[in-house]
C-alpha cells in the first residue's frame, strides 16, 4: 500500500484486530482516501468474521467522514467450515454487503491476484460493476469459488465417468487448466465483467485520475472532510 500513497501519509487503523484485512487512511496527490487490502499472509486473503468486521466498520467510518474507498483485493472468499460458522460468519460477512450497498463516497477495486467467490464480491463494494471502476493485474484470477473445487463439484458426473486413476486426473487437470484460462484477468476485461487490466505500475495513475473524476460529485447531505 505504500508504494501507492503519498510519502509519509498511510496511517494503518486497527492493525492488532482482524489480520485478514489492512484498513488505513493515506493521500493520493493530496486527496485523503480509505485503504482496504485483503493480507494474503494470513488464512491467504481469507476473509473471517472478524475481518469482515474490520472492513465493514472501515467502511462505514469512510462514509461518514466523505473518503473515497481504495479496495485491493487478493481473496480466495470467505472462510467456510463448522468451526468458522460457530462464529456467525453469514452475519458478520453480510453487514459488508450491507454497509457497500449505503456508501455514499467513490470506491474503487484493484484485483491484484484472486477475486474469488463472495469474498471477491464484497471487497468489491457488492460486485464489479459497483466501484467506479474494477480493474485487474495481469494476475489477476477470477472464478466463482476456487477452481480446482468448482471442478470436482461442477464436472463431478464426467470425472465419475472416466476411468479411475491416470485417466481421471488427466480430465481433472484439462478442466482446472480451463477454467484457469476463462478466470484470467484478460478474459475478464474482454467479457467486460471488469473495467480494464492495467500494468501494476500504472495503478497509483489509475486510482488519482479516477479521484480527480469524482472529485465534487458525492451526495451533499454526506459530512465530507475540508481536505476533500
């Protein structure tokens, strides 16, 4: 994140509370914005209760002060399983969804890896389209959930079908293969489900020309900081 801010402005918010999820203010040419990263280093970007927590208090504390929302996003999705559930993981990954769906300031999405699942979704303000813009890494990988999952569950029938053994995981690796090329991030931009796959270099440029867009745009009746 800090190579993407202004030198010496990105101040990091709860850093000792749901490590999922970086939240921080910083500048970009001056403009005061909100950061949120998914942490690979932990659960590898899995988004856990307490993150979904983290993010969605973050985002309502942007709202109510009028910073734009910089969302970079690297997810698998939501953790799942009984241990996570016992934590009411729907309810507190819900109030993301909930909190995208009130934002009255410009947010913005950066894919820089995995844009997995309902995860994926919620880092994206509620899908895709929501954010000023979507844009993509040439990392950048997409799919409903994990792939190597979505193919045991969605081509259980044509797996059964083959042979067991080499033949099985011959069929197996051909449909991941697939589904790995139809969930790049060019192919994404092509079918336009994102704006644009830009060079990593380019995304400070990307994200300060789409805040001098929206600069004077925001709804009125929202408590917008003097710096904005």
């Amino acid at each position: 994140m800090r190579d993407l801010v202004d030198s010496g402005s990105l101040l990091e918010l709860r850093a000792n509370f749901g490590a999922g999820i970086l939240t921080a203010f910083a500048r970009m040419e001056g403009r005061p914005v909100g950061l949120i990263a998914n942490n690979p280093k932990h659960l590898g970007g899995a988004i856990d209760a307490v993150a979904a927590d983290k993010a969605a208090r973050f985002m309502q504390l942007c709202n109510a002060h009028g910073l734009p929302i910089v969302a970079l996003c690297d997810t698998p999705g939501f953790m799942v399983g009984p241990q996570i559930e016992a934590q009411a993981q729907v309810r507190h990954v819900c109030r993301m969804f909930l909190v995208a769906s009130h934002l009255r300031v410009p947010y913005f999405c950066v894919v820089l890896r995995k844009g997995y699942g309902l995860g994926a979704m919620a880092m994206a303000a509620g899908g895709f389209e929501a954010p000023v813009f979507t844009v993509a890494w040439p990392t950048g990988e997409f799919g409903a959930m994990g792939l190597e999952g979505a193919v045991r569950l969605g081509y259980r029938k044509e797996l059964e079908a083959a042979p067991e053994g080499a033949a099985r995981d011959q069929l197996f690796e051909q449909l991941v293969a697939q589904q790995y090329e139809s969930g790049e991030a060019i192919n994404m931009a092509q079918t336009l489900e994102i704006d644009a796959v830009i060079d990593p270099a380019d995304t400070r440029a990307w994200l300060v020309r789409g805040l001098a867009s929206c600069a004077g745009t925001q709804d009125p009746t929202t408590n917008y900081v003097d710096a904005w």
